[in-house]
C-alpha cells in the first residue's frame, strides 16, 4: 500500500515537471510565475548573440558563433 502511494508521487510529480517545462507556452508560466510572486526570468531561452562561453573563448569563438548555444 505504501509503495503504490510512493510511485504515485513520483508520477504525479514526473507528469507535473514535463507539463511545467514542455507543454505551457512561455508566457503562461511566466504569469504563473508572476501570481506565485516569483520573478521572471528575462531570458527564456535559446541564447541570444553571444554566449558567456563565447565571451570566455575571444574573439574567433564568437565569429564562428551560430546563434544558439552549444552549436558552434
């Protein structure tokens, strides 16, 4: 009995964290978040321009710099 009650924390939680982080468009967790009294993160993701990694490497890192981080 204990054990089906443990799994089904798990699995609620699992469904719980994809549902937050792949199926809620952008700006409803962001007012989620908004309602909670959390901030808003300014970046949402992706990377815009350079990435602190880039920034670290010099110059030539950013020129071959593809607009999204990890993909040089």
């Amino acid at each position: 009995m204990m054990e089906n009650v443990i799994v089904g924390l798990i699995v609620a939680a699992a469904f719980a964290w994809v549902t937050w982080t792949m199926l809620l468009p952008a700006g409803l967790r962001n007012r989620l978040r908004r309602l909670a009294g959390r901030p808003v993160p300014s970046r949402t993701g992706g990377c815009s321009g350079v990435c602190r990694g880039c920034e670290a490497a010099g110059p030539r890192a950013v020129k071959r710099h593809s607009g999204s981080c990890g993909s040089h």
